[in-house]
C-alpha cells in the first residue's frame, strides 16, 4: 500500500492539533500539582518537570488555618443544595413532561431565563433577605441562594429526560389506578436513576464551585466555602502570597472533582447538552 | 407527550372518564409546580424586585429599611448652578460605570467569539474517528470540572510576573525580551482574563457543538465526498448551517455567562480598572463602598441590559430552545 506524501502531511497535522489541544487541556493543572510538590526555594524556580517532592504544602494547608473546616462546609452546603432542588425538581419535571397545560412553554421559557439570570442583579434583594431570616454568615444563607440557579437547572434537565419516559409504562399504571403522585415515586423514579445522577452531579459541581454568594453572605473564616477560602488565603503578609498553600488546596478540590468527571464522562457530557441542544 | 394520548383506547369510548381524568391530572400537575414555583419566587422573582426598588432610594448598608424614594435620581439627576451652567450627576454620566459597560462588552465579545471558533476547531477533531478520541474528550473535560477561582488561580502562578512559568518558556522561545506582569499591566490584563476563560470555557463550547455536529446524518458526508466536493466547502455549504441551531444556543449560554462575569476577574485582575466589568463594579458598590443604592442600580442595569440583548438575539437569529409542545 503506498501512502502519497499529502496523506501522511494532512494526517501528521490533524496529530499534531490532537496533541496540542491534549496539551493545553491539561498543563496548567498538571503545573499545579508540580508546584504543590515544591517546598522552600524550590517553588520559586521554574521547573518543568519533577525535580524534588515534599508533602509540606499539604501538611500546612491542612493543619493550619480553617481549610479542613473549609472543605466541610463545601460538601455540606453543595450536598443539601443539590437534594433540596432534586427532590423539588422532580414532581415540577413531571408536571411540565407528561402534563399539557396552558402556559407550560413560558413557564419553561421562564425557569430557564431565571437559571440564566445574571447574579448581581438578585445580590441586594437576596442579602436583604438573608439578613431578614437571620441567616446571614451560615451555611444556610447559601443553600437558600444556590436555589436560584441549581433548582432551574435540574427542573430543565430533569424535564428532557422525563419527556423521553415511553407513555405505555405510565398508561399501565394509569389503569391499575396509579395516582401521579404514585405514578413519579413508585414508576417513574427507578428509571430516572441515572438522570438523577447526572443531573445531581452537574448541579453539585457548580454549587461547589460557586463564588459571588460564598463571597457576600458569608463574612467569617469558618464559614466560608472552599473557592473563597483559596481566594483568599493570605501569608504571612499582604507581599507574601503562599503559592505553595495555594496550589495544594487547589489540588485538593480539584482532585475529587476530576475524578468524578473522568468516571461519569458520559453521563456528564448527555447532562450537559439536554440542558442546551434538542432537535 | 400529551394527555390525549395518555387516555389511550379503552378510556376513549368514555369521554366523560377521560376529561375527568384529565382534569385530576392538570390539578395535581399545579400542586407539583406550586413547591418550585414558590422557592424560585422567594429566591428570584422578589430579590430581584427589591433590587430594583433599591435602585429608587438612598439605602446604605447599614440602614436598609430607613431609606426614601428618591425616584431616578441614582441613575440621573441634575442641578442647575447660579451661573446657568447645569451639571449632572449619577449612573449614566459616571465614566467608572461606563469604562466598566466596555469592559464587560469587550469581554463578551471577544471570548464567545474565540471561544465559538476554537470550540468548533475541538468538536470537528472529536467528530474524526481516530485512535485516543476518549483521551481527547476526557482531557478536555478537566478544564470545565476545575473550579473558575482555582483555574484564576492556578494561571496567576503561571502568569507570575517574575517566578511564572509561561514568562520563562516565553522568554526561553524569544517571543519576549523581557518578563511582563500578565496580570497588573493594564494592556495586558484583560489578554490574561480572556486566555483563562477562554481556557475554561471552551471544553463546554466544544462539547455543545459536538452534539450538534453528531445529529448530521453520515450519508450526506459520504454523497458531498463521491461529487468530490472540496472539503472546505464542504464545511461551510453543509456542516455550518446543520449545526447552527446547536451553535446559536451554544452561543447564547456562553453570552449570557460572559456578560454577567465576576469571579475570575475578582481574583485574577483585582483593581485592574482595564479589566473591571459590570458585576465587579456593581458588587464593590454594595458591600465595599457602602453605596448600596447606587450598587443596586449598577445591577438593575445590568440585568436590563441582558433582558434586552437576550430577546434580541433569541428575535434575529430565530432561537428555538426546544422546551415547548412534543
């Protein structure tokens, strides 16, 4: 078989971009976790590879400071955000599926201009609110404004996947005399299995990684979350930035993350685009 | 899915059952709804109305309650001197506010551009069929799972002005003469925030779009390929306009992200003025410069801007999302 030299060129090339975008992708984080190895001098010279190995970075972010406090908050707040909206989304899904009623279209189109609300615009009226409940500077302050964008988000997602339900399974049940209430937890609810997954799992990542709120109602250190925690993790004074810290709390966090993601790929990638493309 | 066919052929014979059973089914339905429907009002629907409200007084911080309606005044007001000369004041003749219109503008436009172009570069790669395809799609999906304010972080180490990584390679390859502060210089900032997002970003934009490219039938490719179609028209006379809709929605999600961006410019570029964007600015007003009133205007703006720019663009480029009737 003989390969005309445009053949290997184009075929060279289009490697080429592979590698390079497989690159891109991931040195920077790649870069972190060098760096969250270095301790001392070593952290302050470039280095492309791996040249000394030190746990110190790690061993100091987590038993100084309030980081492990940090990360408990984080899982806390992202796990109950995540089944409070879940557990709202999934009779709302059910109704806006496989129920035809006037106005349902707006109200789709509704909740999903509210998931894509710009969340400034809440920020004044939802402080007000927090103070007024008295739950201002605790977890709580941000479970309840999370709600703003984790509970459209499942309803949306959770609504493509319903309406995709085959109707002869909830015919029969119609007739054996199933109420819709029955219909959701009893038939339907074992189906959806690994949409609730999907969708839970999309909807924890972005409460995990949520800034702006975290930033606002939150005002002491063993409250805050995660990301604000490495925003603003500070040495020993205003000139000195603890890179080292940095970069390990920031593997830490992105660790688990990573992993998640790599496991459910396409579960993640399916969630993902039932939120945006159909048809 | 539709009631109708719900109520299949043994109930049809009784429409009377059928319209009752209907009828107990739209009734639950809005039980079902009500539930979301409140939460999203109390976290949504009235935070937003009372920013607004806020917007028309003179709140500060500490005295929410106390404040008096001063009608537009936040926005614009004027007063005229004893020489004639009349001078105006607020939202709409503050350069700060503006410089900051821009900037958000600027930013928008600019990443959700690149990002469309080289999303679309990543998803035709991933539509090739070739070995290591699942290295690619996986690899690319670490950037999105990385949190914006680890990535802000993690790129201001490698952006170091004097111990970062991409100055020494830039230097090692003779594309600069000397280390530049990525960050803090002003007509570089905005460079450094725009190669982070678009870093971050891209992998969903490439993803989007590779769902749509995945829903154009083979066999077209296969009949332009025996008319010896060029490739490249090929790409623009069959692939782009199949895809659009995918792109179009792609398009409007990464907008609407990108007008309302605070994060990784609060951490990457803080109190870089080149930088700054609408949310910043309107946040620092609220809770850093106790003008609460005035922060709350910079928001309503902002969330009127984006009203309009969103049914704009759903208007002319005939957006169809499809949430309505199957």
């Amino acid at each position: 078989m003989t390969l005309d030299l445009w053949t290997i060129t184009k075929r060279t090339a289009f490697y080429a971009l592979v590698v390079f975008i497989v690159f891109v992708a991931v040195f920077p984080f790649y870069y972190a976790i060098l760096t969250s190895f270095k301790s001392g001098t070593d952290l302050f010279r470039v280095t492309y590879w791996p040249v000394s190995f030190s746990w110190d970075n790690y061993i100091s972010v987590l038993s100084t400071g309030s980081f492990p406090r940090n990360l408990l908050n984080s899982v806390f707040v992202a796990s109950v955000t995540v089944l409070a909206a879940l557990f709202l989304a999934i009779t709302a899904s059910f109704a806006l599926s496989r129920v035809r009623f006037r106005g349902r279209s707006l109200l789709l189109m509704t909740i999903l201009a509210v998931s894509m609300f710009p969340q400034i615009a809440v920020l004044a009226g939802l402080f007000e609110v927090i103070r007024f409940l008295g739950i201002y500077n605790t977890p709580w302050a941000l479970i309840f404004s999370y709600t703003i964008f984790t509970l459209p988000f499942t309803v949306w997602v959770l609504t493509t996947f319903m309406r995709d339900l085959p109707i002869e399974i909830e015919e029969a049940a119609i007739v054996d005399g199933a109420t819709p209430w029955i219909i959701i937890w009893r038939v339907f609810l074992p189906l959806l299995w690994p949409a609730l997954v999907t969708t839970g799992l999309l909807a924890f990542i972005a409460a995990w990684n949520e800034f702006l709120f975290a930033l606002t109602f939150t005002s002491s250190n063993a409250t805050r979350t995660v990301p604000v925690a490495i925003a603003l993790l500070s040495g020993g004074s205003q000139y000195e930035i603890p890179w080292g810290n940095i970069m390990a709390a920031s593997v830490i966090v992105t660790v688990p993350l990573v992993v998640l993601v790599l496991i459910f790929q396409r579960k993640i990638i399916s969630g993902l685009t039932a939120g945006g493309v159909k048809g | 899915m539709t009631v109708e066919a719900t109520a299949g052929p043994a109930v049809r014979t009784q429409p009377k059952i059928e319209s009752e059973l209907l009828r107990s089914r739209v009734g639950a339905a809005m039980w079902f709804l009500l539930p979301m429907l409140a939460a999203l009002a109390v976290v949504a629907g009235w935070p937003l109305l009372r920013t607004i409200y806020f917007s028309l007084t003179n709140a500060s911080l500490t005295d929410l309650y106390g404040a008096d309606f001063i009608g537009f005044k936040n926005y614009l007001s004027w007063t005229t001197l004893k020489s004639g000369r009349t001078v105006f004041s607020g939202l709409l003749v503050d350069p700060t506010w503006w410089n900051a219109v821009w900037n958000t503008l600027r930013f928008a436009v600019l990443s959700v551009t690149l990002e469309t172009i080289l999303g679309m570069i990543v998803a035709l790669v991933l539509n090739a069929e070739f070995k290591g395809r699942g290295i690619v799609r996986a690899a690319i999906l670490i950037p999105w799972a990385i949190p914006t304010i680890v990535s802000a972080k993690m790129w201001s180490w490698m952006l170091n002005d004097q111990f970062g990584i991409i100055n020494d390679l830039f230097l090692k390859l003779g594309l600069i003469s000397q280390k530049i502060a990525w960050t803090a210089q002003a007509d570089t900032a905005m460079t450094a925030v725009l190669v982070v997002d678009i870093w971050k970003t891209t992998p969903f934009m490439a993803l989007l779009i590779l769902a749509g490219l995945q829903m154009i039938p083979k066999d077209i490719y296969e009949a332009a390929e025996i008319d010896g179609v060029h490739p490249v028209k090929v790409f623009f006379r069959v692939t782009l306009p199949l895809v659009r809709p995918a792109l179009m929605v792609a398009v409007i999600f990464r907008l609407l992200d990108a007008m309302r961006i605070f994060d990784l410019i609060y951490v990457l570029t803080p109190n870089s003025s080149a930088t700054k964007t609408m949310s910043v600015v309107s946040r620092e007003n609220l809770f850093d410069f106790d003008k609460f009133a005035y922060g709350s205007a910079q928001s309503t703006l902002l969330f009127l801007l984006i009203a309009v720019m969103t049914a704009l663009y759903i208007w002319l480029g005939k957006v169809r999302f499809d949430g309505g009737d199957r």
